[in-house]
C-alpha cells in the first residue's frame, strides 16, 4: 500500500495474506495486524476487519505455523468491527 495511493479490497486482502506469509517464513508464533487502508486510505472499518479475519482463517486453516494473532487497532469503532467480524462464521 502506497501513502495516497488507492486502497481497495483486494490490495487489503493481499497485503493481509503477504503479511502473514512472511511471518510464517519468519517462523513466528504470534502475529500483530493493524487495519490496512483504514486511515488515510478511507477504507471501511466493517469491510477491513471482514477482509482481515477472513484471510486470517484461511491462512491459519491452510496449516500456518502461528499460534496467535492479534489485531491492533484503534479506538472503539475499530474494535466493535473486528470483534463483529470474528464472532461471524
């Protein structure tokens, strides 16, 4: 992602999905996320953390060797959306 540049739901979700790549590259256990694109970039709080725990999921069912992550974010909107996000199937 580029400062300025465009954010949409696939640069999150690719950014999300690189991100986690290279920490089980990494050999990490635990991994922290922010809300891509959300900031200067406009991008919907809800649709982020969609983005977000859907790739999560996937990653971690695909075999990935983290044991945890946690998503960082700001304030209590931020919050309320992820934790919306990952109580949805």
């Amino acid at each position: 992602m580029h400062l300025g540049g465009p954010t949409s739901a696939e640069i999150i979700r690719s950014a999300t999905a690189s991100a986690l790549r290279v920490a089980d590259e990494l050999g990490a256990s635990s991994f922290a996320l922010v809300a891509f694109g959300t900031g200067v970039g406009g991008f919907p709080l809800a649709d982020t953390a969609r983005i977000e725990v859907d790739e999560v999921r996937r990653h971690l069912d695909a075999g990935s060797g983290l044991e945890r992550v946690v998503f960082c974010v700001h304030g209590d909107a931020a919050r309320e959306a992820f934790e919306a996000a990952l109580s949805s199937s």
